[in-house]
C-alpha cells in the first residue's frame, strides 16, 4: 500500500481508535476494580465469620488466640484493603482523564 493511502486512513480511522483504545482501557480498569472488591468481600465475610465463631467460644480456650490472631490480621488486610479503594478513587477524582496513560500501554 501507498504512504498517501495509510495516512489517510490514519485520519479516518483516528478518532475510531481512540475511543475503541479508551473503552478498552476503562473495561481493564473495571474489571480490576470488581476483583479488588470481590477480595474486599472475601476478607469481610471471613472477618465475620471469625467473630461469629469467637462469641460461641470461651476466651480462656488455647484456640481463641488463634482466632484472635486471624482477626487481628483479617482486620488489617481489611483496613489495607479498603484504603486502596479509596486512594485511587481520590486520584480518578483528582484527574481530569485517568485513563490516558492505559490508553497508551493497549495494543490494537
């Protein structure tokens, strides 16, 4: 093909690409969002589950330590977790197009 015929097609095809690169980018970036909260919720419903069992439990049994460990740490990743959401939802606030720079990293 000729020189000429690409860049015209380059022109036709330009704003085609973008806004194909774009939703791209934005389907990528909403899929990580529901697996980052699909964990939020695992962690959660284990949390739950860890301080249901401990009200059934005698505080002076050897296990409650574990169980005190497990919601020790499941509140941590928890708070981990949560503070994560709420970082990138500042920067996207923040931006005035978050998606510019995945835009670039997509291949067509």
């Amino acid at each position: 093909m000729s020189k000429p015929i690409l860049i015209k097609w380059n022109r036709e095809f330009e704003k085609e690409i973008s806004h194909r690169q774009f939703l791209a980018a934005e389907e990528l970036l909403e899929q990580y969002d529901l697996m980052r909260m699909a964990h939020l919720e695992r962690f959660t419903t284990l949390l739950n589950s860890a301080l249901s069992e401990l009200k059934k439990r005698n505080l002076e049994l050897l296990s409650s330590k574990e169980l005190l460990d497990l919601i020790r740490y499941l509140e941590a990743r928890l708070s981990e977790e949560s503070s994560k959401i709420n970082y990138v939802a500042d920067k996207i606030a923040a931006s005035s197009f978050p998606f510019e720079a995945e835009l670039e990293k997509i291949p067509l």
